[in-house]
C-alpha cells in the first residue's frame, strides 16, 4: 500500500522568508500524481499545488514550487515572500494513476509564520 | 460556484445513536469523495461516486457506514451505532474530470462528537 511521510510535525518562518515542507512517499507505481493542500484553521482543505510523475519539470504556482525527485520518491513544498495568510497545516497527497481515486495524505505539517 | 456545502457543520451524539451527513458538491462536478479526518492526522479516503454510482470504497467503512449518492446529485453519509472512535471530521469533496488528476474542492467538514 501507498504510504505518505512528512516527518515535520510543525515548521515556522519569518514573514518574507522562504521555508521548504517534506515529503517522501513508498509506492511501486510508475505513474501517478502528487499534491499539497493547505487547511486553514476551521476553514476548508484547499489545493496548493499538483505534479504530474511523469512530468519532469517541477511544478511552480505563484509563490509555491516544488522539488519533485522520482527516484528518491521525495517531493517538497518551498514557499517564498512567506505571508501571515500562509499559516496552515500543510497535508502531502499522493494518488495512483491506476484509476483509483483515493488520495493518501501524510499528517500534515503545521507552518506558523512569524511577523 | 457555491463551493461544496456540509451540513450540520457540528453534531454531538450518544453513543449508540445513529447520525446523518449531507452534502451539497458544486453543481457540475460528477464525482464526490467523503474522507474521514480524527485529530492530528490526514484525511483518510472513504469512499468515491461518479454520478449516481459508488465505485469505490474504502475498508475503513466498516458495515455501520452508508452512503448515498441518489440521481448524483446531493450525497448522504450515514452511521449506525455511533461509537466513540468515530468521533471525527467528515469531509466532503467533488470534483470534474479533466486531463490528469482530478482536482478535488472540499467543503468545510462535519464534525462528529460521540459521547
């Protein structure tokens, strides 16, 4: 079975700085899709940012970018210009290209941003 | 675009009883998702519906759960003799086919308290 790791409970950054949130995955598929959502307290899981495995080039929106490296199967989450509003738990999803739709998230790490 | 809508927001119940979610998804979105979310953990996947029908189903839906998708619009998540480990955040997510991975938007969850 898939399994998703963030082995940072809790991560801080000064407003304006740039933080990096990890993530490592275990699967023995070959395709399949990676994301990180953002769940503000008492509000809904929003969608950060998604990568595509069999797209080599590492997915950018905005102020978020990740470092996707396949054969490591790691796959991090930098923020830059951090801001108040980006404090949030932060989940790591992974979803197999094999026609499931089930995402499987990590526990989440909880970024607090300091001004 | 309403976003998708969860009702009751909160529910406290005794164990034994049996309670009811619904949601709402976003109009045009065909599939829809309910994950279960306890306490400093991730969203764990329940269950999955593409219209009308539930495809997939995940074993943590014990024979006590049930859901519902009727003319694939509104869904239903029901659970008989509450315990109290199911005391948790049930999210609710749709989402519309596109090219690559679905893009889910979750609502802002119901969360269940078992006495």
């Amino acid at each position: 079975a898939q399994t998703v790791t963030q082995s940072q409970p809790e991560m801080s950054v000064q407003e304006a700085e740039t933080v990096t949130l990890s993530c490592t995955y275990d699967t023995s598929e070959s395709d399949y899709y990676l994301f990180w959502y953002k769940q503000p307290p008492s509000r809904q899981m929003i969608l950060v940012i998604r990568q595509e495995a069999y797209k080599q080039q590492n997915a950018t929106e905005n102020r978020f970018s990740v470092n996707f490296q396949k054969a490591a199967k790691s796959f991090s989450l930098k923020i830059s210009d951090s801001q108040l509003g980006d404090a949030a738990m932060y989940f790591c999803a992974y979803r197999g290209g094999g026609g499931s739709e089930k995402l499987v998230f990590g526990k989440g790490t909880k970024l607090t941003v300091n001004p | 675009d309403t976003g998708v809508s969860q009702n009751p927001r909160h529910k406290i119940t005794k164990r034994g009883q049996n309670v009811t979610f619904r949601c709402d998804p976003i109009s045009e979105h065909n599939r829809l998702y309910w994950y279960r979310q306890t306490l400093g953990q991730g969203p764990e996947f329940l269950t999955y519906f593409q219209n009308e029908a539930q495809l997939e189903k995940s074993r943590l839906l014990s024979d006590r759960f049930s859901a519902e998708r009727p003319k694939g619009s509104f869904s239903t998540l029901e659970i008989q003799r509450t315990e109290q480990g199911d005391s948790a955040m049930y999210l609710c997510a749709s989402s519309r086919r596109y090219s690559g991975a679905n893009v889910l938007t979750f609502g802002a969850g119901s969360r269940l308290t078992v006495l």
